[in-house]
C-alpha cells in the first residue's frame, strides 16, 4: 500500500490514466450500441477494464480494482454466453457512470474513496444478471466482503 506522499506523487498520474481509460470503455461500449457484439469492440472493452483494474491496483485503489474486475469477470461471462444484448450494455453503462464518479471522488492525498458500496453492488448484481453471471459475481462480493 502507498503512503500518503507516495500516493501524492502516484495520483495525478493514476488520474489522467483511469480516466483515459475509462474513455476508451466508453468507446468501445458505444461501438457496441453501434454494431452488435463486435469482436473488435469486446475485446478493446474486456482489455481496457483490464487495464484499468491494474492501474488501479498499482496505485493502491481497491474499490476501483474490484469493480473494474468484477464488471470484467460478468462481461466475459457475457462473451462465452448470449453475447452483448441491449440490457447488458445498458447495466454496463450504468457502472460507468458511478466508475466515473468513483475516479472523480478518489481522494487525492491519500487515494481514499469513502463511499457506501451499496449502489456498486446493486450495479454489480444487475450487470451480473443480464449477462448470467450472478453466481460468480455474488460469490466474488460475498468473499471480498469478508475481508
């Protein structure tokens, strides 16, 4: 984990990534809105969510890493399954929305994010849902949940 001087030098840096980042999800979800399950599109999205897990596992930000990794584990699910309907891509962009607010809300010197992890998990479970991977995600918030 970073200190608070580490984290100070690490953050303007893990800023402007997370958000580039987040962007190009946004891209390629609107591709996705675009031209139905694109092969192009999901793989850009499942390697940006990625990415940005990792980003944010270097920079010592957990609640972003999970989420990130957790809407990762339900698009893959997604992949292997249905594809990407319409609801999916609607609950993925919902997640979005509160991960922007997520990387907005990170506390910049000391990469805190004091923020109820309730609308997270509701998104979570809905993504989960449409994509059918409610019980790898409920398992995942149940056991990161007892830590």
């Amino acid at each position: 984990m970073l200190n608070g001087h580490q984290w100070q030098d690490r953050y303007p840096e893990f800023h402007s990534q997370s958000q580039a980042l987040l962007s190009r999800a946004q891209e390629c979800l609107l591709h996705l809105q675009l031209i139905d399950n694109d092969p192009d599109a999901i793989d850009c999205l499942i390697a940006t969510l990625k990415q940005l897990g990792d980003e944010a596992d270097i920079a010592s930000v957990a609640c972003v890493a999970g989420f990130s990794r957790q809407m990762l584990s339900a698009l893959e699910s997604a992949q292997r399954g249905a594809g990407f309907q319409n609801q999916t891509l609607q609950a993925l962009n919902d997640c979005f929305i509160l991960l922007a607010w997520q990387l907005e809300l990170v506390d910049p010197r000391d990469g805190a994010l004091m923020l109820d992890d309730g609308e997270q998990l509701e998104l979570l479970a809905n993504l989960a849902s449409v994509t059918g991977s409610a019980a790898t995600i409920s398992q995942r918030v149940r056991s990161a949940g007892s830590k």
